[in-house]
C-alpha cells in the first residue's frame, strides 16, 4: 500500500514523472498551481465554505512553492555534486 501511495505521489508531484514533464520548468509550476486552486475549488464546494477556500488555496500555494524549491535544490546538487551524481553520499 505505502508503495503505491508513493508511486501515485510521484507521479503527481516528480517532475521528471508527472505528464507534465515535457513542458518548461516555469510553466509546469504554473500549471500546478492551477491544478492546485482547482482542488481548492472543488474542496471548498464539497465542504460547502467559501472561507474554506482562502485557506486551502494559502496551503496549496505554500505546499507547491517548498516542492519546487527543494525539487530544483536537489536537481542542481545532483548535476553540480560529482559524489551525489555517482552515488557516493557520506552518511
């Protein structure tokens, strides 16, 4: 179970997985935050709150904005970390 949860998260959220890995790095990242106030939207209608929006929306946008970041951190580590590329991390 726990592995299927990771591989649907990762294909949600990994951009080199996700459908959306074939467009810019800064479009991608607008399309999940459209994707993002979307199911604001939509939990906002099931729980039937428009104040439940502002604050989902805050939450997504903040949630998206730590994934991106740490996402390209990682990536530019990755590509600038001879070690990290080949697989030798101390630890």
């Amino acid at each position: 179970m726990i592995r299927s949860l990771s591989a649907a998260w990762r294909l949600v959220m990994d951009p080199e997985v996700s459908p959306l890995m074939r467009i810019p790095k800064m479009q991608r990242f607008q399309m999940m935050q459209v994707l993002a106030f979307m199911w604001c939207i939509v939990f906002s209608m099931w729980l039937g709150s428009a104040m439940a929006f502002g604050f989902s929306a805050a939450v997504h946008s903040i949630l998206l904005i730590g994934i991106f970041f740490t996402a390209e951190v990682f990536r530019r580590a990755r590509r600038n970390s001879p070690a990290i590329a080949a697989g030798h991390v101390a630890g």
